[in-house]
C-alpha cells in the first residue's frame, strides 16, 4: 500500500467530501508508466539501491513527482527484493571484520594493519572470495536486496489501475469507521472482512442487500479512533470483487472532518481473488440437477440461487449454500449441503444452525461423515442425510415442507 | 452461572453470559467492555463462576543479574507500588534509576511484562537493560523489528498494535515517561490492555491543567502517583570539562563547482522568492509544496539536497576524519554524520560499526557494548544516537555534518562530555571553507556553549 505521503496530496476536501485526484490514463502518464515498468524490469538482479538511483534520476525535476512515486512504489510492493544468498550471516561477518580493529588503507607506524589485509583474514577465516567478504558485510541492508522479480506483468494501464485503486485505499487511513451498502457478493465480502480481522455490525436493508457498519474491537469506546484506517483500506478491494455496493467513510485529519464515498460505479478493479461460483462439485452438481429437474422453467418450478441471503448471528454470519424461491407464490427456503469436513468445522456449523434458530433452512449432511446423528437432532429446520449425493425427490419434498 | 469471558482485539467479551453489568455494553450481539476494566471485573467473575479466559501470561523465573544495590528511595518506591496493588505512578527525577526500579518491579511480579517507550531509541536502551539483567531473551516490538516473548518491548506508536494481539499475555504493564499518556492515540492502548498491574515511570508528571480535556487522565488509565522524589533530593551528575575544536576543509575543484552550480540555482530562487520572510521556520516546507508545481521551486529543492549530500561525505572532510581517526585511535571516537550513506560509507573504508535506524537491537546492543568495553574503539552513527543514550567511554566526538537544531548538538556534546575519570573530552566539527556548513554549524552552536 502507498504510504500516507504519497495519498495525502491527491486528497482534496469539496464541501466537507473527500474527492480523490484520480490519476487518467493520458498518453503522458502512460508514457511514464511504460518507463517505470521498463527500468524496473532492467533492474532485475541489482540491488534496491540501484533500483532507488535510477528512479531519482528517472523523476528528477518533475514537479510531479509525487505520483511518480506512487506508481513507484505500487510496482516496488509487488515486487520482490531478496538478500544475496550466502552462507554466513552478515552480522557475524561484521563481527569479526570489526573485531579486528580499525583500519586505513595505507599502514603506518601506530597502525601497521591495512584494510586489504583485514579484508583478507575475513577471506580466510570464512573461506569466501574477496568481493563476496565485501558484499556480505552489509547485505542485510535493504538497499543492498536484489531484486528478484518483478511479481506480475506490467501493462502501463493496469499500473495506472492499481495505482488509483491505492489512492482509493489510502484515503482510508485516516477513517474511524466504515459504512458499507452492498447487494451482492457477500461470500467473499465476509471472507476478507474475517482476513483482516474487522468487526461488523449488519442490518437487512428493505429492498434487499445489507447495511454493514465495520469497526475495530476498540472503535465502541474510543470515537473516531483511526487505528484501524491500515486494516480497512487493506480490506477495501475486496468491495471491489462485488457488483452493486457503496461505501461511506467518516475521516479525521488533523483540523478536519470529512466524509468519503465510493461505489460500484467506480471503474477500479480487485487484485483480490473472487472465489469461484460453487465451492465443491457436489454443489454445482446439486444446482444442475435442481435446476434440470425442479428448476424455474418448470411448471410450479423453483428458482435457486447461489448465497444470497445471509443469516446475521451477532458477531459473525452464516451464508448458505442456495436459496430456492417458488416461482409462483415466492415462498422461499434456504439449503446448506454439508460435505466433506473436519469435526471442528462440523460443530461450528451446527452452532451456527443452531444459532440461527430458521425454520426455513435444510442441511444436507453427508453421511460418510463420523458426525453423531443425534447431535444434529436438535436442529432446526430439517437435516437430511445422503452417502453418495443428495437425493434429489427427498430433496423437494424437504423444500416443500419447509418454505414459508 | 456459565459462561465465558475472553480478550478480544483491546476488549473483553462475554460469551453466554445474560445481565452482565456495566462497564458491559452490548455490541454486536455481546456484552463488551474496554480491557483496563478488567482487574476490577476480577472478583464479579469469581463470584459468578464465570470461566475466566484472559489470563494468558505467564509465570518467569527471573534471576537477578544486575547485582547493583538499590538505593533506598528505589526500594521505598517499589514497596509504595507493592502496597498500591502494583498500580500507579513512581515520579523520579532524570538520571535517578527509573529503569532500574521497572526492572526491580518485574521481577517482583514475576510474570510476562510489557514495557512501553516513547521512542526507539529508548526501546532499543531498554532492550539492552532487561537483557544484561535478566540474561533471558527479550522481544522488541517497532516498525523495524516484531518479536514478541514474555518479556517484551515496544513504543507507544506501535503499542496497540501489540496490544490489541497479545494484550492478555502481559500481566504487567510499564509505561516509561507515562506523561505522554494522555495523548489520544497512545493512550487508547492503556485502555486495550487487560494487565491487572500498572506501572508509570516518569520524571515530570502531568498536572492537573495539563490533563484537562484529555480523553483519559493517567490515573484511570494505570493509578494515581504511588511515590515521588523531587529533583533537589538528588544531586545530579556533573558535566566533564570539554572543548570544541573546529577544523575547516576545502571542497576538491571537482566538487566545489558541483556546489557552486547547485547553490547558484538554490540561492538563485530564494533571492527571487523570500521564502523565510513569508513563511519563517516553514520555508522548507513551503519550498516543497512549491516543488509541485513550480519547476524552479523543485529544482532549487533538489540542489538544497544534493548540496547537503555532497558536504555530507566530502572528500576533505573524509581526509580530515582519517587524520582525527589515526591521531585518536586509542580513545573512544564517536562519528556523527549527516546522512546513513556517509556512515556505511565510513564503517566500510575504515572496518568500524555503523549504528543506524537499520540496525537491529540485538546487534545495536552488542555495538555499544563493545564500544564501552573497547573492543571497538570508534562507531559511525548518524542520527539514531541524539537522543537519551549513554555512552560514557566516548571521548572524542567528530561531527561531520547535521541538523541545526541547538537541542540535538547539546544532546550530542552531552554524551561525549559525561564525566569519566578527569580527562576533557575533545569535540571536532569538521566544516567545509565557504560552504553552508559554516551558517550551520553557526546556528548549531547554542550561545550558553562555551568556546
């Protein structure tokens, strides 16, 4: 992520909203983006400090030289640098070149040692070459790393891309809290939100989609506290793997208050994975089959659909696998197919079940699984066993029973 | 009753637990409440049967390794933080063994600690103290380095970080110069911690006008003052005698056009554009907002720059350090410079240690170790040293370049001048013949030093 240096001077305040200086892919920033993706390339296999030279003199007078570094530092993240391999560590070789005392290039009376020669005890002592001695004496210095690749190839669009998407990210910094509208996408919504350790607090909006308020442990108690701005911008691009949401932010700098806004329509991609459609080939198997037999194109059909709906549980959601709605009278209940897993993971979503006290939902439990019966008996809705794969009329007939 | 109550992220949390009563509030489904609550839940919880799940620290078997005895009003003080249930504030004054005392508290408690500096110059310090007295591994905790043990250190910068993750595996907490506590940001972390036992440090106390309309007073955060020792019951350590000596060198041909070019260019703009008289000591600043967008102003920026990068590690002023070098190679040297370029630089060409931002803490730690005991007689450093660190064996300091700032360059001679035996101690500064050097080592020097 660029650092606060880098966002700050591409943040203007518009009555009281933040507004981003976003950064267009005009032929000059292209051209700019070209070369950087250019000298970074050539600089595979020299060290960073190289690297940091030549990209000074690559910015010299521009006067903006800001954004410069921004893009800079966006193909520096995705890069790797890595120290030279050697077989000592560099601190000991320090050690021991340093114990030995003093030294100047030319000897004399009082100092009778010179450095070639302290340098060649070294080369003794560890049996390494002269210039490896040389090197290895400060390779773990960050500028001393090579850079070992550059991590992804680079198109000067994409770089702009990314480049505003950390503009966007960065403004976050300075946010105490999150408020999110979205309509789609929850699996991978909630996914990260875990990864980078948010807290929430969501509500069902009234045409459909949730209102999701995310916070830190602290945030409660401390107003305006900003030490979660890094984890919600770390978090913010996984909004963008969604298709219809908005956000709004409240962000503190130093003498003012201001409030920021984005949405889908912004035409900023995710570096994030979206995580695949079904998570299992039972799942899309069951979906087929549903649909090809009791599916919305047959008469008193149902409609399935894949986790749009969740079940709020206090600090934490469960989103089933598919709901089916009856194409004709809209009513509705939600299925969950427990496959393969862990026992840990098993009593988790039993809780989770149980938690969420919905009569409309039916669990589908593989039967090869060691789980005790009896401890799902206190579900509610209704639980179905199968060894192979669901059967698919039992299937409907738990639908049937359970939809409201 | 059941039930559980667990750490979570600087909070505490409930679990199956109905009516609990304030400080809990529900949120998100849970009662919850601020962990600095949490010595004073200690007895509900008891009473309740609730499982108590916070406590994570553990017991350590310390072994005292600093054999110093303590003076009586240290021991007066840990026995005032004992009978205040190892809560609150011991207020003593500069240089009267407050680190002394913290590392007397831990091993009284005898459980994981944590101690919370305001820099990393000061954690580095504290790292080096609870290593050599407890001869254990110790865990330091900042941007550079995130290794936490049952004994670690950090700043208040990185503090809630620590907190918020591994708050419930301290059982003490120790805030060196607690002033800085009722500061937003910093003292957020006090209230995240769960540790039952508090203990401020600090040689000037914040009073009452100066904590109010902070958010936290220190007193709710870690206890009132438990003991405090005014300055006059001490005497203070005396300053050695010392003089400066200022040694002048010419730039080579070579770089005395690269600086006449580069100064043309720089004091060409600000002859044109009287930045000091409109925008005072922010000029600088000033210049480089201008840099994004006026060509003349950045460029003038980058002069300045190359200016201050090409005095830094002249090649006069490398001789000259060579000459000081060879002339004092049995004293103690420290070489300060201006940038860490001009350190490495240094410690390669003269096979010396570098003491930078770089530098981690174990290997800082050995550094002036070796230097106090002579294994090494000189140490490049740049402006990691400028603050609170001792290092009494110096005996000759060579300033090679720095900041202006009169408050670093008193620091500076300060370290050098401790009193060691009887011997004055010698401070060169090197400065290049008609350069800006000699403005700024003018300003440098502050009027009360004596020549």
């Amino acid at each position: 992520m660029l650092t606060a240096d880098l966002i700050r001077p591409r943040m203007k305040s518009r009555s009281k909203q933040i507004v981003i200086d976003w950064l267009p892919a005009e032929p000059m920033m292209i051209k700019t983006a070209e070369t950087l993706i250019t000298l970074l390339t050539a600089h595979i296999g020299k060290t960073r400090g190289e690297w940091d030279a030549a990209l000074d003199a690559t910015i010299s007078t521009r006067v903006d030289y800001i954004t410069v570094r921004g893009l800079a530092k966006v193909l520096e993240d995705a890069a790797t640098f890595t120290p030279i391999a050697l077989a000592v560590d560099p601190a000991d070789v320090r050690r021991h070149v340093f114990g030995g005392g003093m030294v100047f290039e030319r000897a004399d009376l009082f100092h009778p040692k010179t450095r070639a020669q302290a340098i060649q005890a070294a080369v003794v002592h560890f049996d390494m070459p002269t210039e490896v001695v040389e090197r290895a004496l400060f390779a773990d210095r960050g500028g001393e790393y090579l850079l070992a690749e550059v991590g992804q190839t680079w198109s000067p669009a994409d770089l702009i891309g990314r480049y505003n998407l950390e503009l966007a990210r960065g403004v976050l910094y300075w946010s105490s809290q999150m408020r999110v509208e979205l309509r789609d996408g929850y699996k991978d919504f909630w996914r990260y939100l875990k990864l980078f350790k948010l807290m929430f607090e969501a509500s069902p909006l009234p045409k459909g989609g949730y209102h999701v308020m995310l916070e830190g442990a602290i945030s409660p108690f401390v107003r305006q506290t900003t030490r979660y701005g890094r984890q919600f911008a770390a978090f913010l691009p996984a909004l963008f793997l969604g298709e219809r949401w908005s956000m709004q932010a409240d962000i503190h700098l130093p003498g003012w208050t201001a409030e920021y806004k984005l949405d889908s329509k912004l035409p900023l991609k995710s570096h994030f994975r979206k995580s695949g459609l079904y998570d299992s080939a039972l799942e899309s198997d069951f979906a087929a089959e549903f649909e090809a037999k009791f599916g919305a194109s047959k008469r008193d059909g149902w409609l399935l659909q894949r986790e749009d709906e969740i079940i709020l549980l206090g600090d934490t959601v469960m989103i089933p696998d598919f709901s089916v709605t009856h194409a004709r009278d809209g009513r509705r209940c939600l299925i969950e197919i427990v496959g393969y897993w862990h026992p840990d993971y098993l009593r988790r979503k039993v809780e989770k079940v149980r938690a969420a006290g919905r009569r409309d939902l039916l669990l589908l439990v593989y039967e090869g699984v060691n789980l005790a019966q009896e401890r799902l008996q206190d579900v509610p809705g209704e639980v179905l066993y199968f060894v192979k794969k669901p059967v698919m009329k039992d299937a409907i007939a738990a639908v049937e029973r359970l939809a409201i | 009753m059941s039930g559980t109550i667990t750490f979570q992220g600087g909070t505490l949390v409930l679990y199956d637990v109905e009516d609990a009563p304030p400080p809990f509030q529900m949120i998100k489904g849970r009662p919850r409440c601020e962990a600095y609550h949490y010595p004073r839940l200690i007895e509900w919880i008891r009473e309740t049967g609730i499982r108590d799940n916070v406590p994570r620290w553990q017991t350590l078997n310390l072994k005292m390794h600093d054999d110093r005895p303590a003076h009586d009003y240290q021991i007066a003080a840990l026995d005032a933080w004992d009978k205040a249930d190892r809560r609150g504030s011991i207020v003593l004054p500069t240089g009267s063994g407050k680190t002394f005392v913290a590392i007397h508290a831990i091993q009284r408690v005898g459980r994981s600690a944590l101690v919370v500096a305001p820099t990393i110059d000061l954690l580095h310090q504290w790292y080096a103290r609870l290593v050599n007295a407890f001869e254990i591994d110790v865990g330091v905790y900042y941007g550079g380095e995130k290794i936490v043990l049952p004994i670690t250190v950090t700043t208040y910068h990185s503090a809630g970080d620590v907190i918020a993750a591994h708050g419930d595996a301290f059982k003490l907490i120790i805030f060196d110069e607690v002033h800085h506590l009722p500061a937003p940001s910093w003292g957020e972390a006090a209230l995240m911690s769960p540790s039952p036992f508090r203990l401020g440090l600090t040689a000037t106390y914040p009073e009452d006008h100066e904590q109010e309309g902070t958010r936290w007073r220190v007193e709710d955060l870690i206890g009132g003052i438990v003991f405090a020792l005014k300055i006059d019951d001490l005497t203070g350590d005396t300053l050695a005698e010392y003089r400066t000596q200022r040694v002048r060198v010419d730039l080579t041909p070579d770089e005395r056009k690269q600086y006449d070019d580069d100064y043309a260019i720089y004091a060409g703009y600000f002859r044109q554009h009287q930045l000091v008289k409109t925008h005072g000591k922010f000029w600088l600043n000033e210049l480089m907002r201008r840099g994004s967008f006026d060509v003349d102003a950045r460029a003038a920026h980058l002069s300045r720059q190359r200016i201050i990068a090409l005095l830094a590690g002249c090649e006069g002023k490398l001789e000259a350090l060579e000459k000081l070098l060879r002339e004092y190679s049995d004293e103690r040297c420290l070489i300060f410079t201006e940038n860490n370029a001009v350190v490495y630089a240094i410690a390669r060409k003269h096979l010396i240690p570098a003491l930078t931002h770089e530098t981690k803490a174990a290997e800082r730690k050995h550094i002036l170790e070796a230097f106090s005991a002579g294994e090494y007689h000189a140490v490049a450093t740049s402006k990691v040293l400028n603050e609170g660190v001792d290092v009494p064996e110096a005996k000759i300091a060579i300033v090679l370049g720095g900041t202006s700032s009169a408050r670093e360059y008193i620091q500076r001679l300060g370290r050098v001048l401790r009193k060691s035996g009887n011997r004055e101690a010698l401070l060169f500064e090197v400065i290049a013949r008609d350069t800006i050097d000699v403005s700024r080592a003018q300003r440098r020097r502050p009027q009360n030093v004596q020549r």
